[in-house]
C-alpha cells in the first residue's frame, strides 16, 4: 500500500519569489518543475519538496519536512554562511543541546524556518 510509494513534503509559502529564492538558492534544491500551482524541488532518493502559495502559510507550529545528512555541522555551517539561523529548544525530554545542535543520543538534530516561518530541520546519527 503507502509503502510501496514515495513520500514527499508540500509547504505552503505566502510569496512564491521569496520561497523560490530561498529553497532554491538558500537551500539549493534543485528544481524539477515550476507551474502556477507551486515549484516541486528535488532531493535525495527521489523525494520531493513542492511549495505552493496559500493564505495558511506560516500557521504550522510543527515540522514540515527533515533531511538526514552525514555531515550536520557542514551543512549547518553552509546554511549558516547564507544567511540561516537555527532555532534553540530547551525543555525538550531527553534532549541536550551543544550550540544549535539538539542531542538525543547518538542523533544529532537542528531545525531553522523559511521566510515564512515554516519549520525544517535537519538531522544526523552521529
């Protein structure tokens, strides 16, 4: 059933320029189309990122999609070097914090938002 298909995230932006600058410039998605109804970025695996304009952008206070990397520093430094600032947060069970990164266990974890206040994350085992 659903796990015979991809799975793939769609994040609703208030201005779809600025959401353009950002997952593709900031976070260098690569494009893989671009129609009136939003822009679907590529990325690992196949799977997808489409974001789309919608007047709710903004209003989920969860995360919207993570990417596991191998090496969370470097793209924490990359990100960080273009302009990204990671969010801190404390009182989470189980979860200690070096800096931006949130430790749980061997897992390494770090969120930041897009312009519109959508929350990413990016994660790795150590």
């Amino acid at each position: 059933m659903l796990n015979d298909g991809k799975v793939s995230t769609t994040i609703a932006v208030s201005d779809l320029d600025r959401a353009k600058e950002f997952y593709g410039n900031t976070l260098e998605l690569p494009l893989i189309e671009e129609s009136p109804g939003g822009v679907t970025y590529g990325s690992g695996g196949g799977t997808t990122v489409l974001v789309y304009p919608s007047q709710t952008a903004g209003t989920n206070k969860a995360t919207y999609a993570s990417w596991s990397v191998n090496d969370i520093e470097a793209v924490m430094t990359s990100l960080k070097d273009k302009g990204v600032v990671f969010e801190q947060y404390d009182g989470m069970p189980g979860v200690t914090r070096q800096g931006d990164i949130h430790l749980m266990g061997d897992h390494k974890a770090a969120w930041f938002t897009d312009p519109d206040g959508n929350i990413l994350a990016i994660d790795s085992n150590a």
